[in-house]
C-alpha cells in the first residue's frame, strides 16, 4: 500500500506541474489532460487525486501561497533566533511576495492568475482572503512586538500600520512585474529595497531595547 507520503509528493507534484503551466500559458491553458501528459501522470491516476479541475486548481493555489508563506516564515524564525531588528525582518518577509527573480515572478503570476479568478469562485476567493488576512496579521504583530520592545511608538495602531505596508508591498510587486524584462524591470525592481526601508521606517522610528540594554 502506498505511503501517506507519498501520496503527498504526488499531489505536490501535480501542483507544481499547474503552477508551471499557468506561469508559462495561463489559466485557461490548464487542463486534466494536458497537467497529465506534463507531469508524465495519466489522467486516470491525476482524477485519482482530484475529480475535477477546479479541485486540481484550488489545490495548487494553497500550495502556491504555502509555499511562499513558509519562506516569509522562515525569515521570521530567522530573525528571532539571530535577534535581529524587526524592522529589518519584515523587509525581508515582504520582499518574499514581490516577484525580484524568476522564481518569485512565476510564483506571482500564478496568484494573480487565481485571484483573478477568485472573483468568480468562491472557494479560491477564500484561499486569496486568508492569504491577505495573514500577511497583514503577520504584520500587525510585527508592529504589536515593536511597540513592546522600543521599536514602534506607542501610539502607532498595529492593524492600521499593517494595512498601509501591505498596500505599499503590493504595490511594489504589481509595479515590478508589470515590466516584462530588460532595463525597466532592473530599473524598478531597484527602487523596492529603499522604499520598503523608507515606509518601515515611518512605523518603527526606535531602536528595541533588547540591542541597546
């Protein structure tokens, strides 16, 4: 009988084939047959996994924004371990969500190929909300720990400082991957660091106590 993990690694598979076909022909180029023949896969073994396409397609964009939230949380725990300012910690955890190489640029274009669609399926719709949802949470502590250590002034609201960063790393992301190739996109894509650094500074204006005691 087959492993538990191994029906994952094949279900993983087959998701990573998706994320390669919407990053490379779009959304509508996505079929069960074609995601079989590109993974190598049957049909008949791929609808052992998922019945339909849109469990095929809900499925891929979880694991898409998995995948991309575990690197922002990696950076985290990083940070924590290594006490590091958190400031400089979120700066890196929101450029996990903007599209500066080729791997993050297909990433990208894959959750805007499904929040697109989000607009017309509900259960997609629900995946792009709580992928929002916890990046801004994620943020709002950030601020919330900040003001707790030093770093992040006492009246600064946690949620409203959250919601300004994530509009302006959104932002940044759509402004990068608007530019195809060549010298705009490295022209652009060259701005985000210092202007991350310059919103974050406007919310965490101290230094944590914890680097100065």
């Amino acid at each position: 009988m087959p492993r538990t993990a191994d029906h994952e690694e094949r279900r993983r598979q087959i998701a990573d084939t998706v994320s390669r076909l919407i990053s490379e022909h779009g959304l509508d180029a996505v079929t069960v047959a074609r995601t079989a023949a590109t993974a190598g896969m049957s049909v008949g073994l791929v609808q052992h996994y998922f019945r339909t396409k849109d469990e095929m397609l809900l499925h891929t964009f979880r694991e898409v924004s998995a995948r991309i939230r575990a690197r922002a949380d990696e950076r985290i725990k990083d940070g924590v371990q290594h006490k590091r300012p958190i400031a400089r910690v979120m700066a890196e955890v929101m450029t996990e969500y903007i599209p500066l190489d080729e791997a993050r640029r297909a990433e990208y274009r894959v959750a805007r190929a499904f929040a697109g669609r989000a607009l017309d399926v509900p259960a997609l719709a629900e995946v792009d909300t709580e992928t929002a949802r916890k990046l801004r949470e994620d943020i709002a502590r950030a601020v919330h720990n900040g003001k707790e250590c030093g770093e992040v002034d006492e009246d600064v609201d946690p949620s409203a400082a959250a919601v300004r960063l994530t509009a302006v790393m959104e932002g940044l992301a759509l402004q990068v991957y608007r530019e195809p190739e060549g010298g705009a996109r490295v022209l652009v894509a060259r701005f985000v660091a210092p202007l991350l650094d310059a919103e974050l500074s406007t919310v965490f204006t101290g230094e944590c106590r914890q680097y100065t005691g």
